[in-house]
C-alpha cells in the first residue's frame, strides 16, 4: 500500500486475520490485542452493526499501552499505539 500502511496475514487461535497498519507490533502485542478483541466480541456481526454500516471502533488500553483499532470481519486495522499518559499530580 503506498499510504505506509501493510497488511500482515496473522494466524491466532485458528483464525486467521488480517493486520493492517503502519506500526511494528511484536507478537505477544498482537496476540494480546486479539485476545482482548475476542473478549469485546468485535468480530460477531449484530443487528446493531448492520444498521451501523461496516466496521468497529476501539480504544483499547493494554498493559498501559492505548490501541486505536478499526475491526470489520477479521481484518484489524491498527492506527495508532501510543504509552497511556500518565495521570496528573498534584
């Protein structure tokens, strides 16, 4: 893709999906995400979703680390990871 971003076939859990992004990820980052992303059942379609039109938006945040991911069927596009900011002190 010219814009910078690639498409990484990933195979987890006996599904394989596809990763687009910009980003190096290590392996355990991406496990993790899929993990956390199964949890949230990001990759059920619902009533909602049809009526929403394609794609799911998330911020996840993982081991102080915040994901901005876009989720439609298997394909996981990954804008952006960046370290959670820390919290204000007084």
């Amino acid at each position: 893709m010219d814009d910078g971003y690639d498409i990484y076939p990933f195979l987890h859990g006996g599904k394989i999906y596809n990763l687009i992004t910009a980003i190096d990820l290590t392996f355990a980052e991406v496990r993790l995400l899929i993990d956390h992303l199964e949890k949230l059942q990001a990759f059920s379609f619902t009533e909602e979703d049809e009526f929403m039109g394609p794609g799911k938006l998330f911020s996840i945040e993982l081991n102080d680390i915040v994901y901005e991911v876009d989720v439609l069927g298997y394909e996981i596009a990954i804008y952006s990871r960046e370290d959670r900011p820390d919290e204000l002190t007084e």
